[in-house]
C-alpha cells in the first residue's frame, strides 16, 4: 500500500513539474522509480511512457483551446516521431538494463542543461511577418494582445531532428518534448509558445508509439502504471493552474539541478555504486 | 471566428475546441476504469492475480469484474486517445482535401499499427 502512494506521489510531482516546464514528465519520474522505489528499469519505462501520454493529453486541451497548436506542422513531424519512438521501444525493450540507464543517465545531464541555459536562448526566436506558407500559423498573443505570424523553416532538418528525438523518445520512455521544442524553434524558426503547445500535442502520439511495444511484450506493469497515471493526471491539472503564478526561469534552474543530481546517481547506479 | 491567418480555415477555431473535448473525454473515460480497478483492488477483488494481461484476456477478466481488467483497459484507453485524435485529423484533413496531411495522418496510423503486430510478433 505505501509503495503504491510512493508511486503516486512520483507520479504526482512529475505531472506537476512536466506540465509547469513543458515536458512530458518522464525524464523525472523514471530515474526516481529506480533510484528510490527500485522499480526494474523497463517496468520504469513502460510507466514513463504511459504517463507522457496522460500529461500530453491533459497539457494540450488548454493549447487547443487557445489556438496555440500547429495541427498541420504536428502531424508532419509526428511522421517522423513515431518511426523514431517506434524503433527505440524495440530496441529499449531488448537493451541490457545497464546499458539502458547509462544512456538515460547521459540523456539526462543534456536536459539538465538545456533546463538551465537553453530555455533562455529559445525565447529570442524570430518571428515572421510575411506570407505564412503551408506549414506556418499564427496565434493572438495573450500580453499584447497581437497576432504573431510565422512561416515554417528548414523541414528536412526539423524532420531530422524529429527523428532522432523520436528515437531517443521510444528507447527511454520519455516524451521527446526536450527536444522537439529546440528543434521547432532553433531550426523551423516557430515561435517558443507555438513550439511548446505542438510539442504537447505531439508528445502523446510519440509516447504511445513507444508505450504501444511495451504493452505488446508485457511490460507495461499495472501495479507500477496505474498508481503513476493517476498521479501524473492530478499533478498536471496542477501544474497547469500553478504554471501562470511561478516564474518559469526559477523553476527551470530547480528543474535542472534535481535532474542533474538523478542523472549522476543514475550513471553510478548503471556502474554498480548505490548512492542514496 | 475570423482566421487568425490565411491558411486557417474558417471552422479552424471551433474544430481545434473539439479536438479538446475529445482529448477530456478520452482522459477522463481512462481515468474513470482505472479508479474503477483501484477500487476493485481496495475491495480484494484479484489484488493477487495483477499482472501485464493480454488484450485477448480482457473480456473475461471485465466479465468476471476482477481489477486486473478494468486496470488494463484504463491503460489501453489511454493509449488510444492520442491513435484517435490522429484518426479525427486524417478525416478533418481528407473533408478539407488537405490531402499531403491527410497522408501524413494515415502514415502516423501504419506505423502505430505495424508497432502493435511488430511488438506482438517479438513478445
């Protein structure tokens, strides 16, 4: 019984943390289902995965309804997503458990810092005043009322970029959204708010690509997803309503010290030193 | 509602509203089966028998009212929600006769599809 409020509890700050950033929740919840429950490592992923998709669901009602999300750009680099994800659950699901949380160890560490130094970066992307293209939208901006307009740039590469994180997505059973959202805006030059509410979207139909391998090989544990599906869920709804209130550059720097303190301890872990 | 931009269409706004009460339905139908199952499990109905099932089993198990079955089913209903939005925007996208997304929504569904015969195939 406490296991399973212990799981919750994961559950319930990652969906919180998820949300406020803009991340899917994975990258917090596995590592602290390993470390501190001693969940197995692909029961930890399986988990991870069904959780994204919850937070992805619940996270992009509010985007849709805001008129933030790309549908057209989200369908063409969820393309690419799901080939991605769908490779990396097969070959996470058939990876040495070692193996499997060293590379999320190091994974980890680049998020940490994209926490702390690439968020601030992102928020300077230009943002386009001609014809919007194909692929381009728009959106009326909440502070200043405007509608910000912009033109897709740079496809194949984003599409690349898609595919690499789709990849990584499937293998460790995280959303991706850590690097989608650098790839729309760094390289197809769409704006941070737009970028982060389509990586929403997106992140459910990756996640489940991935989850979809691991619940055809019986991975997906009940006792392990459930409780951390329903605290994702409540922790999203409130992270949501917290996410106007607390300054995101503060959260961010406290996001990315507790994950590059997990990835270290994931890494020793993966070596065979417990640190607790 | 005006178009925000020129590519928007003019229902754009109010489909996009839609999609969002999909994705609460979706959410919330998921959510429900697994409180239904957590409550099962309180109750000491199959506390012990929980464990990765398979799809094939589920009726039984919903028959039987054990809390395996429901708890399965949440999951599974949660992991169909994304598959069915991707399916609301391939008909969205073949009506307006956006034919390229239409084709990238019908990809998006084959590779979903060919995970769930490749992962059952491997397992």
């Amino acid at each position: 019984m406490l296991e399973t409020v212990l799981l919750a509890a994961v559950g319930l700050v990652g969906g919180i943390f998820g949300s406020m950033v803009g991340l899917g929740g994975g990258i917090f919840i596995i590592p602290c289902l390993t470390l501190f429950l001693d969940v197995p490592i692909h029961s930890a992923i399986a988990a991870g995965l069904v959780a994204v998709i919850a937070t992805s669901t619940s996270g992009s009602v509010a985007y849709l309804r805001r008129g933030l999300v790309n549908l057209r750009l989200a369908v063409c680099v969820e393309t690419v997503l799901v080939a991605g994800a769908l490779t990396g659950g097969l070959v996470g699901a058939m990876l040495d458990k070692t193996v499997l949380s060293a590379i999320f160890g190091g994974v980890m560490i680049g998020v940490a810092f994209y926490m702390a130094l690439g968020r601030s970066v992102l928020a300077h992307a230009h943002v386009d005043r001609e014809s919007v293209g194909l692929l381009g939208g728009g959106y009326q901006d909440a502070h200043s009322g405007q509608v910000v307009r912009y033109r897709v740039r740079r496809l194949p590469f984003g599409l690349l970029a898609g595919l690499v994180a789709g990849n990584i997505s499937g293998l460790l059973g995280v959303g991706g959204g850590f690097m989608t959202v650098p790839a729309m805006v760094l390289i197809m030059k769409v704006p941070m708010r737009a970028a982060a509410a389509t990586s929403s979207l997106m992140l459910g139909v990756t996640a489940c690509a991935g989850a979809v391998a691991y619940f055809a090989r019986g991975l997906v544990d009940p006792t392990v997803a459930v409780p951390v599906v329903l605290g994702v869920t409540v922790g999203a709804l409130i992270g949501s309503r917290l996410a106007v209130r607390v300054r995101q550059s503060v959260l961010a720097a406290v996001l990315a010290v507790m994950l590059f303190a997990l990835s270290v301890q994931m890494i020793l872990a993966a070596a065979g030193i417990r640190v607790r | 509602m005006t178009p925000t931009v020129e590519n928007d269409l003019p229902d754009q706004a109010s489909f996009e509203r839609w999609l969002a009460r999909l994705l609460v339905a979706g959410l919330a139908c998921a959510v429900l089966l697994l409180l239904t199952g957590v409550t099962l499990v309180a109750f000491g109905r199959g506390h012990d028998g929980l464990h990765a099932t398979s799809v094939g089993a589920l009726p039984g198990l919903l028959g039987r009212g054990e809390a395996a079955g429901f708890l399965d089913l949440g999951l599974l209903v949660l992991l169909a929600v994304p598959v069915l939005r991707v399916f609301c925007l391939l008909a969205a996208f073949a009506r307006r006769r956006e034919w390229w997304f239409a084709l990238c929504s019908l990809l998006i569904l084959l590779v979903l599809a060919t995970g769930v015969v490749v992962g059952m195939k491997t397992w």
